[in-house]
C-alpha cells in the first residue's frame, strides 16, 4: 500500500520556476514506478514526466523536455518536479502517480497510487 501527499504548486509568472513534491508512504514506493500527470479543466490527464525504480532512467512529454526535471530520494520517499522556464501552457493541477508499472508509462490508468493534486498557475 503507498499513500502519495503532492506539495509544492502556486502562483508563479511565466518565466519562473517551481519545484513540486512526491511524498509516499510505504515500503513498496522505492520499487515502484511514478510520474508526474497534470490536467487543466475541460483537457484530459496530461503525462509529463516518468522515473524508473532507481531514478536513473527519465521521461518526458516533448513540451516540457528541457524545462522540467525529475527525481526521486528512495532513502526519503520522495520524487521532485523541478519546474523551470514556466508558460502561461503549463497552468494545471499536477498528480503524482505510482504503479507496479514499467517506467514511461502515460497512461493514467496504468498507475494505481495517485496524490490529491497541486494547482499550478503561470500568468503571463
């Protein structure tokens, strides 16, 4: 069982920078895959960004390849979104995922565990 806690979303000005954060629960985290969804109202769920078990294999969607960058601390149950370069496009609420699943995975349903969102808003 994995419990997953998102923080880290706000208000920011195109051009600035957020880092979001995946805390989780329970021993199975650190084996597991996780991915970073978002969705802005009226659009489907969006896949991001992906990390492997280890953190050492990365995905990303093409629109956020170069900006966004993700990790994960298996020792403290977490995984980060460093967001850089922010646009007015990336406004939506983020969800951290995590499956039993091969990494890279972008469908949503494929993910079993998933945090309650963080808003993100770019202004322009």
């Amino acid at each position: 069982q994995v419990q997953v806690v998102e923080s880290g979303g706000g208000l920011v000005q195109a051009g600035g920078s957020l880092r979001l954060s995946c805390a989780a629960s329970g021993r199975a985290f650190s084996t597991y895959a996780v991915a970073w969804f978002r969705q802005a109202p009226g659009k489907g769920r969006e896949f991001v960004a992906g990390i492997d078990w280890s953190g050492g294999i990365t995905y990303y969607a093409n629109s956020v390849k170069g900006r966004f960058t993700i990790s994960r601390d298996n020792a403290k149950n977490m995984v980060y979104l460093q967001m850089n370069s922010l646009k007015p496009e990336d406004t939506a609420v983020y969800y951290c995922a995590a499956g039993k699943v091969f990494s890279g995975r972008r469908n949503p349903s494929e993910y079993d565990y998933w945090g309650q969102g963080t808003q993100v808003t770019v202004s322009s």
